[in-house]
C-alpha cells in the first residue's frame, strides 16, 4: 500500500530533523579527525588534540544526539515536532562551535555549545511536561537534563580556563565534563530506551505509570551523580578510582536498565555493531583507570570504540526504520560491514600510536580510517536521507494484470488521503483521515477475505509463503486505526504501510504471484473485489489500555512499539 510523504520539504525536515543533523554530523566529524591526517601529511604545520577532543564531542557527537533527540522526543510524548527555528539555531550554534574552535576562539565555542544545550533543554521539557504530551518518557530519560548540566558545567569551566592564572583542575574538570560525562549520561538514558527497541525485546513502561518507575527515576538520577562526581574525583588527582568507578556506572546502568547483557533477539549487524559499542566503553574506561600513561590511547577505545560506533550504529538503526527500509535493518548492508570494520580498525591504530615510534602515522591512519567508514556510511545513507535516494519504479498500469490494476489504484487512493490528513505539520484533517480509515479497512477486508482465499484455493490449501507476513501487518494496521488519531499514529501507519508495500507490489510482489495463479479467472477476481462492501467502522476509541494493545501488535508485527 504505498504511502508517500507529504511533498512540502519543510514538513519533511521538521517531521525527520535526523535527516540533516546525521550528515552534518559526518561532516564535522571528517573535520576534527581531518585534523590529524593534516598534520601528518604535512599539509598544517601545527596540532591541537584539544582542537581535534572539542570538534568531536561538542560538534560531531552533538550533531547525531540533537538529530535522534529532535525526532525521538516528538514521537515519543506524540507532540508537535521542532520549530524551522529551533533546527535551523541548532545547526547554526553547531556550526559556531567547529568554527570557533579551528580559530581558537574557546570562549565563543563554549557560548555556542551552550546555547545549544540551553535550546535543547527548552525543547525537551516543552514535551516532556507540556499539556499536549500524548506519553510521559521512561525513568532514564532523567539523565539526559543531567547530561545538559554536564554540558553546561563544563562549557562554563573550559571558557573560565581561558584565563590567565587558572588552575588547571578547571580545565581538567570541564573537560571531564564535556568528553565523557555528556555522553555517558546520554548512552545510559536514552541506551536504556533504545537497546531493548533494537533487540526486539519490550521497552521500558513511561515516568509515572506505576510506583516502581518512580523508584527508577531515582536510581537513574543517582547514577548521574555517580558520574560527575567521579569526574570530580578524577580531576582531583584520583586518576585510577575516577574511571574505574565510572566503568561500573556504566556497566550497571546499561546491563541493569537497557538489557546489554544479551544479544540482541533480531538479526541486523548495525545491532551487533551497537552492542559492541556499549562494552567498548567500560573497556576503555578500565583501560584508563589501569595504565595512567596510556590514559589517552585507552581513552580512545571509549571514544572511537564506544561513542562513534555506537553513535553511528543508532543512526544507522534510525534511518533505515524510519526511512521504511526494515529489510536493509535486517541484514549486513556492504557499507555497515565497512563502517564497522573501519571504527574497529581506526581504534586500533589510535591506541596502538602510543606503542610506536611512529606515532602520527598510527594518527594519520585512524582518522584515514574513521573517514573512510563514515563516508562509506554517507555515501549508503546520504542520498536517502536527503530525499534523493533511488526509488522503486511503479508498474504502468497498461502492464498490470486487472486484480493488480484494481489493488493499486485503491493504493493510490489511500495514498492520496492520507498524504491530506498530515498535509499541515501541526494539525490532521479529521475528515480525509475518516475516508483513509474507511478505505483502508475496506482493502484489508478484500484482502483477506477475497484475494488470499482464493490463492489459497489455487495453491490446493496452501497459503502463500508471504500469507502470515500480510496477516501480521492487516492486524498492527488495524490495531493503529482504532485510538484516536495523531501525528506519531499517523507516521507509524505509513511507515507500517509502506513495509507492507514492498511486499505486495512489484514484478516479484504477492500481486504478481496472484495474477499468475488465478491466470484467466483474474476478471472475475476483479469484479469480485470492486464489488466488496465497506466494513462497518467504530469511532475511535482513546485510553492507556487500547495504545498498549496498539503497541503489542505492532511487537508482533515486527514493528517497533516506540512508534507511538
């Protein structure tokens, strides 16, 4: 049943902020471990791994959270999506914050990344707490404000740094802050929303549904206090128990709260590439606390094993199942494997820098590698992300059979309609929703009751192989139209729709294998389907029990339950 989007851009960007917060974060990633690879060949005559420390967390690593936050957020509590303004003064203060540190303006680079958290916070707590908020968030999203007040704390203390007489426990500290606590804060918060949505297993239950989230809530407030003050520690001179310490936060939160300890139930290698990621951090971590002098070499497992990797790993997850490509998320796409195989190699080479004499080599050949698998990854993802991916040509309907011809063209209709129902970003056309809705139960029915029977007959009482995969999309599809409607229910039935479509149509679809079963009796199939009445509809039906059988059979449609 294929679903196109709402043709206005501007809705596009607004609806799916990741598809330009993920390519600029590559960009700005190239940039800061380009860095290096200057300096190596000779192309700049000067290095800064403060420079390169700063344009990684606060530029790249910044662009892929505000990208997964802007779309997650929204989906998530069902509110209104970011403001242009909002995406377009995020990309702005990213932009400064790369810019500023390539002139050593310090000062204003810190201003730019707190103003970025500044915007974020607003952007989050509007649809955390706000009256319009469809769903409250789970308990550890409380550690991603914490994870702003990271950031804010450490901005503030790199820029007091600045000046002359400083102690350099403040540099220490803010640094801290920046490079590990933000991100820690937010793998361990939004990890434990996520992880169990990428393995298939059930998400956590929103702030406020039952007593024992609130005593989540303050588990996870408490493991944020862990990890600053083990910065705090650290700062202080305590450079073996700080990192140490910080690794048992990290295994705790993750193993306890996002499920780590198992593999993930689905297949897809970007699963398995995350998984990695996560226990790549405590490693690194480790690896610091137990060799001093290689603190940094060690360090880089957690930030080129563990943030890029895992970073790259969520983007990945995120684009494929919201860009409706389920199957690719399934399997190994060529540019995984590469982006896999390079983050893993690159990690290598850095940390093994500190064994060589031939130190900015092993330098210039990880950011050689970074950029490699994260251009591989563009290169995959890019063109989709911008909308300009290829597209599946459709059949012209002269080459359709006539129960093909009939079932497209009914497609087509409820393309249509549901395109008027989200055609303004902030309301539904309640009444082109009503005809989608109608239509839409009307060609399940068909489908079910008419079209597969009769396969089925052909096939001497066997179903089609794809028979059960329909069935289980028919049943989540149904199962959305019955609450009332929103824009996260809305999404969710295109990009179920649009799954359901690859199946169905196409020369290698179910309607092609139909066509050929039925052979001359396919007129009569058609008439039999355009004859097929309307099914009687129930108004919609609003409540915390029907989104939560919304959610189980779009779980056993293979679906991610997050989508509302």
């Amino acid at each position: 049943m294929p679903v196109s989007p709402p043709p206005a851009q501007p809705v596009a960007w607004r609806r799916d902020p990741f598809r330009l917060f993920f390519p600029v974060a590559v960009v700005l990633g190239g940039i800061g471990v380009g860095h290096w690879l200057l300096y190596a060949t000779g192309v700049t005559e000067t290095y800064s791994g403060f420079l390169h420390g700063q344009v990684m967390t606060q530029a790249f690593m910044m662009a892929l959270a505000v990208g997964f936050l802007m779309t997650a957020v929204p989906r998530r509590t069902q509110s209104a999506p970011p403001a242009a303004l909002e995406v377009a003064a995020a990309l702005s203060a990213l932009v400064i914050v790369t810019a500023a540190a390539l002139a050593g303006r310090w000062a204003l680079a810190q201003l730019a990344y707190a103003a970025l958290f500044l915007l974020l916070l607003q952007f989050a707590v509007r649809r955390f707490l706000g009256h319009g908020a469809g769903r409250r968030p789970p308990a550890s999203f409380v550690l991603v404000p914490i994870a702003v007040a990271d950031g804010l704390a450490g901005a503030l203390l790199i820029a007091l740094a600045t000046r002359p007489g400083t102690s350099p426990v403040v540099l220490a500290l803010g640094r801290l802050f920046v490079e590990q606590g933000v991100f820690l804060c937010l793998a361990i918060g939004v990890g434990s929303l996520v992880l169990p949505l990428m393995a298939g297993e059930t998400p956590p239950a929103d702030l406020g549904s039952s007593p024992r989230e609130r005593g989540k809530l303050a588990a996870y407030a408490l493991l944020g206090v862990a990890l600053a003050a083990s910065m705090v520690v650290e700062a202080f001179g305590w450079v073996r128990i700080g990192p140490l310490f910080r690794a048992a936060v990290v295994v705790a939160g993750l193993v306890l709260g996002g499920g780590a300890a198992r593999l993930p139930r689905k297949p897809g290698l970007h699963r398995r590439l995350v998984w990695l990621a996560v226990w790549l951090m405590p490693v690194g971590l480790v690896g610091a606390a137990a060799a001093p002098d290689l603190r940094i070499a060690m360090l880089h497992v957690l930030f080129i094993g563990g943030f890029s990797l895992m970073g790259f790993g969520v983007a990945t997850h995120v684009s494929l199942t919201h860009l409706d490509l389920e199957r690719l998320a399934l399997g190994r796409p060529p540019a995984v494997v590469a982006l896999g195989a390079c983050m893993v190699l690159a990690m290598l080479a850095r940390v093994g820098a500190d064994f060589s004499a031939g130190y900015f080599a092993h330098l210039a050949w990880a950011s050689a590698l970074w950029i490699v698998g994260a251009g591989a990854w563009l290169a995959f993802l890019g063109p989709r992300l911008l909308g300009r991916g290829p597209r599946a040509a459709a059949a012209p309907a002269h080459a359709l059979g006539p129960v093909a011809a009939y079932l497209v063209a009914d497609h087509e209709q409820l393309d249509a309609l549901l395109a008027r129902t989200v055609a303004r970003p902030d309301a539904i056309d309640l009444v082109a929703y009503e005809r989608f809705r109608r239509g839409l139960l009307r060609h399940i029915g068909m489908e079910e009751k008419i079209l597969l029977p009769a396969v089925q007959d052909r096939r001497g009482g066997a179903p089609l192989p794809e028979a059960a995969r329909l069935r289980s999309d028919h049943g989540a599809l149904v199962a959305l139209v019955v609450p009332r409607p929103t824009l996260a229910i809305v999404a969710a039935i295109r990009h179920v729709i649009t799954a359901h479509n690859a199946i169905e149509e196409g020369p290698n679809g179910v309607y092609a294998a139909c066509e050929a079963l039925v052979g001359a009796a396919g007129e009569a199939l058609a008439a039999e389907l355009r004859a097929a009445p309307e099914v009687p509809v129930h108004a919609p039906v609003d409540g915390a029990r029907v989104l939560d059988a919304t959610r189980r059979a779009l779980a056993r449609a293979g679906y991610d339950p997050a989508l509302v």
